[in-house]
C-alpha cells in the first residue's frame, strides 16, 4: 500500500522539472507527493478521479490544459499504491462540451487513456444534479456533474495559468469546472470581482478534493487563461490544501505577496487556507529559488483598486472586449458564452458597453482570439504610472 500519509494540512511538496519527458515528470510527480507528506491512503484502495484542466481543445505545448504526461505521472504513482479504478474527466469550456473526441485527441488525453488504461472523457458525461451548497456566498444552489458527485476520492491535477479577470488559475480555479454551463454564467453575472472570486469559492467548498497536483512545468503568461503564451517555471506541486499550493505557484509567477491576489486573499479570509505564508509548509524548494524570471501577469488593474471601491471602479479599469474584426470567423461563440446577452450582431459582434460585466468569457472562449482583452485609455494610463 505504501507509505503512510504525514498529514500537514498547509504543506506543500515541490519538485524541479523543466521538461515533459517522461520519466523525468514521473520522477518529479513522486517526489512532489513524498515531500508533501504523500498520498492519503484513502486515495490507495478504491476509485478515485482526477479532474484535469481541459479547457479547449488545444495541444499540450500551447500550455492550455494539463499536460499528460503529469496525469500519467499521477497515474502510475497511485498505482504503485494500489489504486484501484482510476477516471480522468473534466467540464470544458462552454461551446467545447459537445467536442469531445476532438477535445480528447487534441489535448493528448486519448492517448494517454490508451496507453494507461485509464477512461477519459467529460464529467457531465453521466449528466448533473442541482444541490445546494451550504454558506454558498453567491452561488446558494449548483448544478454539478453526477460523476463528481458520486466520486467518493477526487484529485485535482490542475494547470498553472494566468487569468485575465481572476489573476491565477490554479488548484481552485480548477472546480470551477465541476459545474455546467449555466451555473459558472451564474458566477459570472457581475462587474464586481469578488462575485465571481466567491462563485468559485462556492464551488470549490462543494467539491473539496482529498488531493492536489499542480503542473507548472510550462505555465502560462500575458493574458491567460486560453490566449496567452508558454512560459517555462519549472515546478510540480503537491499537497493537501489547494490556497496553499496556489500561493506557491503566485510567488513562482513573481508575486511578492500572493495575497494580492483577490482568489488568495478572499479564500484566507473564508478559512480555506493560510492566512500567511509562514502558514505554508514548503518542502522540497526554497522560497527565494521559486519566482521565474520575467514572467508576464495578466494585464487587469482591479487589484490596484482600494477593496471598498472595486465594485464602482471595475468597470473603469478592467479589461474590456474588444474584437479584432480581420481575425473573426464569425462563428457566433462569443454570443453563446456571453452570461448578460451583452453581444449583438452586425456582419461581427458588437459588445453593448451597458451591459457588458467584462468577464471576458468572450476573449477566452474565442477560438481564433480575434475577442481581445483591451485596456481602455484610463487603464493604460494608469499602467503607464505603474511602470
């Protein structure tokens, strides 16, 4: 079975990894987990799913999705636990959910199934339920996929991204995907950050997986979480608690305080997490040796806003929609994902500014990016002070 689990809730494991290589990413995956305390033996006996990120379906190198070559990793070190059935799945973005076999084969997913034995696919392959979820801040009721909640052991193998409205994603801004379409519009439906920072928070209290991996490996930079750019950081993370790793993964994206971060702070403050950094137990890596070089953040300017003044301020500030009409293939996904209906039609889309909440689940869903987040002229002056 194993060794026995060092439980240490705020205790995260770290392993150097700079390329996808095979043995070199089990090697790290194993290290990561062993240094984080190792697996909770409950995750050793019986099923147990592992959420990915499969956003879209993009190739591993764009740096979109999980790679699979850690869920391989994962994979084959519970095995040697002696897991039992093991499922990969996740909820895609909107339109993406009726493309699952391109989705699977683009992401390397079929695959890595094939070659594991492992069932792959979408988690609301088995459909969704309506529960509610208790102390819900936003989202008082959800409709969740049926696989996640009859899984008795989740693992989240996340992506590290970066987030054009929430700054990261991460461990927690992955189940945001255990939800379907219309409830994540739900969490969406406001100019204020903090809506949509509680609405997946709200989810994650639901979801609460047993155990966390982290692919920051390559992660991505500029304007995430779907039309930004690779970066290589070099890092598996592991652990028990998911605003713990998260706020590992913040300094390696060369935040000095993670707590900046509007995610990190709100879920410190709601008792998910340490509310230092002195709270993370770090193993296997030294903070100093952690942040990458040059990483580029998203371009939002929200956190700069004073908290009480966010809500007023966001329109003013945050990043907008704006299409780059040459690249649009007018295919109408921006109209489908848009949770306000603030997209009308003419030979294009055109965004009704007094609608629009600038989720920028437009920009992200786009599959060509021709949907751009742009900064308005006071952002930019505001980035020009800035820099």
């Amino acid at each position: 079975m194993g060794e026995k689990q060092e439980y240490a809730p705020f205790r995260v494991g770290a392993a150097r990894c700079v390329s996808y290589e095979p043995s070199a990413v089990e090697e790290a995956v194993e290290r990561a987990v062993q240094a984080s305390g190792g697996w909770p033996e409950s995750c050793c006996s019986e099923e147990v799913l592992l959420k990915a990120n499969l956003l879209a379906p993009r190739p591993p190198e764009d740096a979109v999705t999980t790679h699979p070559e850690v869920l391989r990793g994962v994979v084959r070190s519970l095995r040697r636990r002696g897991a039992g059935r093991i499922r990969i799945g996740d909820n895609p973005g909107y339109i993406y959910a009726s493309q699952k076999e391109l989705l699977l084969e683009r992401t390397g997913m079929k695959r890595l199934g094939e070659d594991e034995d492992v069932p792959v696919g979408t988690l609301s392959d088995e459909g969704v339920e309506e529960v509610p979820i208790p102390g819900g801040r936003v989202l008082s009721r959800a409709r969740v996929s049926t696989r996640i909640l009859r899984s008795r052991y989740l693992v989240n193998v996340a992506k590290l991204k970066t987030h054009v409205e929430t700054e990261m994603t991460g461990c927690l801004k992955n189940l945001f995907g255990i939800a379907d379409t219309q409830t994540r519009k739900r969490a969406h439906q406001s100019r204020d950050t903090s809506h949509l920072v509680h609405g997946i928070l709200d989810l994650f209290t639901l979801a609460r997986p047993l155990f966390h991996v982290l692919d920051a490996v390559v992660a991505m930079e500029g304007n995430g979480p779907s039309h930004g750019s690779p970066k290589r950081v070099g890092w598996i993370l592991a652990g028990p608690n998911a605003p713990s790793i998260d706020l590992v993964a913040a300094v390696s994206m060369g935040y000095s305080n993670p707590f900046d971060i509007p995610l990190l702070r709100t879920a410190a403050e709601r008792g998910l997490g340490p509310r230092s950094l002195d709270e993370v137990d770090l193993r296997g890596a030294n903070w100093e040796e952690l942040p990458t070089a040059g990483f580029r953040r998203a371009s939002g300017l929200v956190r700069f806003i004073p908290t009480p003044l966010r809500g007023f301020a966001h329109r003013w500030v945050a990043l907008r929609p704006q299409l780059e009409r040459s690249a649009c293939v007018r295919c109408r996904v921006c109209q489908e994902v848009c949770p306000v209906d603030a997209l009308a039609w003419d030979d294009g889309p055109v965004v009704d500014s007094n609608r629009c909440v600038q989720c920028l689940c437009c920009h992200e869903m786009c599959p060509t990016g021709a949907m751009k987040a742009a900064a308005n002229p006071l952002a930019r002056w505001v980035q020009g002070m800035r820099s």
